[in-house]
C-alpha cells in the first residue's frame, strides 16, 4: 500500500504549476483580500457570493472596502478574476475556501447559519479530489460536526484511500488586521488543521503559494481552538484595561500614563488600550463561542465570561461619564445635543461590526440626547441586527463649525483624519474614550 505522502503527489504537483481552480465563498472583509492575493500569485479565482451587487461591483473592476484599491480588483479581473452567484460552478474548482460570517445570537449563542448554509449550497457540486477549507472563525469541533458531516451525505470526505476518492476537509482560520498597514498579509502565518494527513498537506501547499508560513496542526480542532485563545487573550487583557481603566479615574491617575510607563518593560508585558468597549469580526464574539462550546461539555469558563462582561459593560459607563460632565456644565443628558465622532469600530477602517460606537448611539437615544454622528467612512448608517438605526452623516464643515451646534462631543473612534486641535476648540465638551486629544489641556475635556 502506498503511504499518504504519495497518494496526494499529482495534487501537489498542480498546486506547483498554478493549476488548481480556487474558490472563495464570501466575498467580504477576508474573502476578497483572500481572493486577490491567490491572483496575484497566477493561480485561477472565483469568487462566490449570494450578493449580487458585490457581484456586479467585482465584475465591473471596483472595489467596496476602503483599504482595497480598484486598480487591485482591475488587475485581479485582468489576471481572470471573476465572480459569481452561481453556485453550480462550484464542481469546476479545485479547492474552496469558505469566508462566511460566523455571528452571535441573542443570549450569545452562536449563529452557525451562515456556515450551515454555504455548506448545503455547495454540496450538490462537491466532487471527490476537491479541498475544501474553512476559514470562519468558530467553535472547536465545527469542521467535523458541519462541514464534514454535511459533506459526506453527498460525497465521501476523505479519510482513508487516495486522494480522488473523495474530498479533503480542512480548517484555516482568517487573522485578518484591518487597519494594520505595518505587517503584509503574506507575513501572517496560516494555521491549518486538516480532517486527515493528506487535507492538511493539501492546504498546507496551497496556502504556502501565497503566505511565507504555514503552521500545520494535529486536528481541525485544534486549528479552531487556536484562533479563539489569540482572541481571547485580546479580549481578556482589554477587559483589564478597562476595569484598571475606571479605577484610576476614581484613584485620579491617568490610566494612559500608566500602560505607557509599563509598555517601557522589554519583556513580560504587552500594552493593550482602553476603549469604550470591543468591537469588529473576532474580539467580541469568539469567546462566546468558547464559553457555548464548554457549556456543551459542562465546564464553566468563568475567567472569559467576566471579561465579556467588563467589556460589555464600557458603553454604560461612557454614557455615565458624558452625563456627569454634561451636568457639570449645567446641560442635562434628555435634549442635549450630542455628536458621535467616529462610528467604526476601530481606526482607519470601513467596518461598522459590533462597533461600540452603536451600543452608544442606542444609549444616547434612550436616554432622550439628539444624536447626530461624523465618520468619514460612513455616510449613512443602516439599520442592523441589533439596533435600530438610520441616520446620515453630519458634516464638520473645513474649520469643524459645526461642532458649536453640540452640546457634547463624545469620541468614539479617533480615526487619523481629524484634527484634535480643532476638535477640542470648536467644542464645548469632550468626552474622549480612546485618548485621541493626549497632549491637549483643556478643562472641556474629559477623557474615560
């Protein structure tokens, strides 16, 4: 019998030449990118996705995410990019990566139905000798339990015989950065974890084309296992920070101050920084699906649970905080006038996902303030999920005059086109959560 290192050979071997198909189901914040860089390296890409508009945009060469440049998509269209809706194409891939979303729901229980159904969808046209991968962030055992199993009622995922005789299932988490303009994503190295050895050298030498590591696992499980402790990790030392963060205000110590004194250690410690709460694709959402998985199992992860808790809680507290000095300055919070300025949930990005800024607009609101907000990433704010909201962007004006029109303005997001200066003298009160007006002295400012 021939060993597992020579059944996949051929298969290598067109990865090599360039000759392997690649699929990319979920054509947004991780499957684009994605996409673009398996062309950049020659190999044949489609995208799928069920929105026609991305569809139509691609195709047309343009681009819908600020950090992705058109001329990018251009050459990619140039180079044979294409997409698609049309899920039928699938049985001419060769491997398929699916980059779907993998929310929360109500009671932070996590929301496979994203997953669920890219997997149904594309059964049909799963053929044997096909890689498939997920990359969606998720709970330990995901891969097995939904993607394998759904595949083998239509075709046989492979765990025994040669390569052809049925598919390869792997695990590859996304560790996307958006914003990071400092680490190439070629540099970020690709955590693998295949149902059998052969998956796992399949998407080892397919994602090696394109990343300058790969670090292959023992399980898909453990592969999943791993993407939730790199985000626990950030989501428990932000809930640190915050709650130290509340204390020193009550002690009087700058907290800011402090994490930059101790950021001066050259070993045992990692600077993480306050903020109003956590936001994006990954922080706010993965440890719940952690804490489900352990429930299943009957363990308690009570260390993850309170930090979503502190994290959870930084909304209430800003608004307490913007209260108090509202009332300091003899204004009461019901019909204040206040401006949101930056809505995203992190610097320099087009992302709105679980964006404290929203948590905090919805505060506002209840609390009976008129909102209004600024970002220069979001003319408009939809209605979503969780909130309720339909607004449009308000216009600073070129010396920021319209902020004379607030009451308060609270600094949500301190995206680098703004300029603090201005921002502190138009205004007659600042609440700042992300220390964007660091080195400003003003008595109107109040930071938390």
């Amino acid at each position: 019998m021939q060993s597992s290192s020579l059944k996949i050979d051929g298969w290598l071997a067109r990865v090599g030449t360039r000759e392997i198909r690649v699929a990319i189901v979920g054509l947004g914040y991780v499957g684009l990118p994605l996409a673009l860089l398996f062309s950049e390296e020659r190999f044949l890409v489609t995208g799928f996705d069920i929105d026609r508009t991305k569809v139509d945009r691609l195709n047309a060469g343009e681009s819908y995410i600020h950090r992705i440049e058109a001329e990018a998509v251009q050459v990619a269209r140039r180079a044979g990019f294409t997409a698609t809706d049309d899920f039928s194409l699938m049985d001419g891939m060769d491997a398929i990566l699916i980059c779907v979303p993998t929310p929360l729901k109500d009671g932070h229980e996590p929301d496979m139905s994203y997953v669920a159904t890219t997997v149904e969808a594309i059964a049909p046209y799963v053929r044997a000798g096909q890689l498939v991968v997920l990359e969606s962030t998720t709970y330990p055992g995901t891969t097995e339990e939904i993607v394998a199993a759904t595949l083998d009622r239509s075709v046989h995922v492979l765990r025994d015989g040669e390569v052809g005789d049925g598919v390869m299932v792997a695990f590859s988490p996304e560790r996307e950065d958006p914003g990071n303009v400092v680490t190439p994503r070629r540099s970020i190295p690709k955590v693998i974890g295949g149902v059998d050895e052969r998956a796992a050298r399949a998407a080892a030498a397919l994602y090696g084309t394109v990343f300058e590591r790969t670090v292959v696992m023992s399980s898909p499980a453990a592969a999943e296992m791993t993407k939730l402790l790199e985000n626990i990790y950030r989501n428990v030392n932000i809930a640190l920070v915050n709650e130290l963060k509340q204390l020193c205000q009550q002690m009087g110590l700058d907290v800011w101050e402090i994490i930059a004194a101790a950021a001066t250690k050259p070993f045992g410690f990692q600077a993480f920084e306050p903020g109003p709460g956590v936001g994006g694709h990954c922080i706010p959402v993965d440890p719940f699906y952690l804490s489900w998985k352990a429930k299943q199992i009957g363990f308690a992860t009570r260390f993850i649970e309170l930090a979503g808790e502190v994290n959870e809680s930084m909304p209430g507290y800003v608004i307490e905080t913007l209260r108090l000095g509202l009332e300091s300055a003899g204004t009461a919070l019901a019909g204040a006038k206040v401006l949101v300025l930056g809505v995203a949930y992190k610097r320099d990005v087009d992302d709105l996902r679980e964006s404290p800024a929203l948590r905090l607009i919805d505060l506002l609101q209840r609390a009976g303030a008129e909102v209004e907000y600024h970002d220069p990433y979001f003319a408009t704010v939809g209605r979503g999920r969780k909130y309720a909201l339909h607004m449009e962007r308000v216009e600073l004006g070129d010396d920021y005059g319209a902020l004379r029109g607030f009451d308060c303005v609270l600094i949500a997001t301190d995206h680098s086109e703004y300029d603090w200066g201005q921002v502190v003298a138009k205004s007659r009160l600042v609440v700042d959560t992300r220390n964007a007006t660091r080195g400003i002295a003003d008595a109107k400012i109040v930071r938390c």
